[in-house]
C-alpha cells in the first residue's frame, strides 16, 4: 500500500483542529504534537507493513435532550488520524453515491443548503416538511451490509479491511471492553459519512 506522510500530515492537521480529547491511552492531540513526526512515521510503517491495529474507543454515555442516553466513542488520536486519512481516500467514491438531496456528513454542504434547496422547489406553493428520526440508526448498522455496499462501489480491498478493524476494535467502559457484532460508534470520524452512505443505498 502507499501511503505518504504527507497525507498523514493532512489527516493530522484535520484531527487536530477537533477534539483535544484523550481515549483510552490518555493521550491528547495536545501531548500528540510534541511526538508528532515520531508518530506519523510509525503510523505509515505499521500501515504500509499492513500490521497496524486500531485501539478500543473511550465510551461514555451522553444524555439526549429529550430523554435516554447515547453511546459516544472517543478514539486514541492516532486512530483518528487514521480515520480521517481513510475517509479522504473513500470520499469521491462516497460522494457519488450519495443521493443528490442528502447534505449530512457531506464537506460543503449543511442546514442552510438544504433549506435553500427546499425553497427552491416550493417557493411558489404551500409543502409540507416532515422530520423524522430512525430510532438508534447509528446502534443498528450491518457491518456487513455497510461492507458488501463499500465492496460494491470499488474501493480498494486493503481499505475495507482498515474500515472493518475500525468498526471491529470495540469500546472500553470503566474496566470492561465490549465488541459490538453492529453499529457505528457516534464520535469517531468515520461513523457519519458510512452510516448515511448505507442510508442512501436503502
């Protein structure tokens, strides 16, 4: 596989502009850029050498606001680092099949183009706007199903294998780790763009 440190540089500088939060290795993207050639190096190493394995995500539950809780996930950054690189090696094939009305996870779009895009169509005339909710989509996701669909669209087969470690690396809870069989973890990098490429494929 190739894989440049320039391209985990990129991935690093977009890690580093989120969470500073530390996972389960207690690490920071504070404490991460005192190392940070040290680590991108060992990172592209493990990666082209096809021997790097993702680390389990900090959970914590997050309470909704109108009521029940959801599973967050905080991945070590390097994990992340990972994640955003993986991310931006899927995303044109991604970007593709996503439908044309669909703005979440998308660079570029949000809220307001979607409104506009409404608007576009019934600015003349009275419409109806319903908002929905699937029930614990994010909880529920075949890995499976995610993967054949991914498999489908071409991307490279070392890729998937990266995406499935990630999905398969588990969650650490107070001194108990679990390996959820479905689902995408809520707070990694990659959850939102994979969950709504499986929703616009249904």
């Amino acid at each position: 596989m190739r894989l440049s440190l320039a391209q985990l540089r990129a991935a690093w500088g977009q890690v580093r502009r989120g969470s500073r939060s530390a996972g389960v290795d207690g690490i920071t993207t504070d404490w991460f850029a005192l190392v940070v050639n040290e680590q991108l190096a060992v990172l592209q190493d493990q990666l082209q050498q096809e021997c790097y394995y993702p680390c389990p995500a900090k959970g914590f539950y997050l309470n909704k606001a109108k009521g029940g809780k959801r599973l967050i996930g905080i991945p070590v950054v390097r994990d992340r680092i990972v994640q955003r690189w993986l991310l931006d090696e899927i995303y044109l094939p991604l970007e593709d099949a996503f439908l044309d009305c669909s703005y979440a996870y998308r660079p570029g779009r949000g809220i307001q183009m979607a409104v506009q895009h409404l608007f576009s169509f019934y600015q003349f005339q009275p419409a109806w706007v319903l908002k929905a909710d699937i029930t614990q989509f994010f909880d529920h996701l075949c890995h499976a199903l995610l993967l054949t669909d991914l498999e489908d669209l071409g991307v490279e087969p070392i890729l998937l294998q990266l995406i499935e470690a990630q999905l398969n690396a588990g969650i650490v809870m107070g001194k108990q780790r679990f390996f959820p069989s479905k689902g995408v973890l809520q707070g990694a990098i990659l959850s939102g763009a994979l969950a709504f490429f499986v929703f616009d494929r249904v």
